[in-house]
C-alpha cells in the first residue's frame, strides 16, 4: 500500500468522524479517489462510529445529570421529585415520536438526514440507552456506507472514471 492511500484512508477516516459530513458521504468520495473500497468503507465507518459512540455516551451522561440535578432542584424548592405536568407531557410526545419511528427509523434516517451523531443524542435524550442507540445507529451507518460503497464502484466502473 503506497502513502498515497494511506493519505487518502486517513481522509476518509477522518471525514467520516467530522459530524453532519458521515461515512455515507466520505466513502463514495474516497473510492472515487482512487481508493480500494473496502478499505476506504473500513476507514470511513470506523471514524464515524468512533465519534457516534462519544455522542452516545457522553449524551447519556449529560441527560443523567440533567435529571439529578433537577430533581435535587425541585426537592430543594420543596416539589415533587417526578416534575410539572408540562414536563410530562412533554416526555409523552417524545415517548409517542419514538413510539412511531423507534430506533430503526432512526437507525435509517440518522445517517442521511440528521447525521449519526445528533440521531445518537436524540435518542438518549428520548431515554434510550447509550449502547441500544449506538447499536441500531451504528448498523444503520454501516449498511448506508455499504450501499453507498457499491453505488461509487459501480459507477466509477460503469462510468469509467476516478483516479485508479
């Protein structure tokens, strides 16, 4: 393997781990850079999930603490622990929104809408566990990375171009 695609691999890499830029569209770009698909997926989705778990887990411990400090909050003031009805209610409509779309629809439009990141937040935010929500978001990464990694090879195949 050459500097040349160890540079390009890096780029990929490290496209992949830039929020709102994704694997998705970084391996399509590597591969029609000349680069070998595989590994250009490789790089691309392992920079991706290693950011999408930092999300994951570091949301979940920020909504941990939200949450004790809150409640610490309305114990100090002398209220109830469990929040206002406003609260609750508002705890409902994210419960419903993920009720109708759940973590597979997440899984499926994370990675090419929100970006896989903020999909993580969202769903700890929602109450999902960190791991369950890396989970599904992770496959769902991997899966468009794919697609999107045959889509380039065919067309620079097909089409005849790129830099290999």
């Amino acid at each position: 393997m050459s500097g040349a695609d160890l540079t390009l691999l890096g780029g990929v890499f490290l496209g992949g781990a830039i929020p709102w830029l994704e694997a998705i569209i970084v391996v399509p770009l590597g591969i029609l850079a000349g680069g070998p698909p595989a590994l250009v997926v490789l790089a691309g989705v392992t920079g991706n999930l290693l950011t999408l778990a930092a999300a994951a887990w570091f949301g979940e411990r920020v909504r941990n603490w939200v949450r004790r400090r809150t409640a610490e909050q309305r114990e100090a003031r002398g209220q109830p622990r469990e929040g206002s009805h406003t609260t609750q209610k508002r705890q409902q409509r994210i419960e419903r929104i993920m009720t109708r779309w759940g973590m597979p629809g997440l899984a499926v439009l994370g990675p090419l809408g929100l970006g896989t990141q903020v999909s993580a937040v969202v769903a700890v935010a929602a109450g999902v566990r960190a791991g369950l929500s890396f989970t599904w978001i992770a496959a769902g990464t991997i899966v468009w990375s794919i697609v999107a990694a045959v889509l380039a090879a065919y067309g620079v195949s097909f089409l005849g171009i790129g830099a290999g």
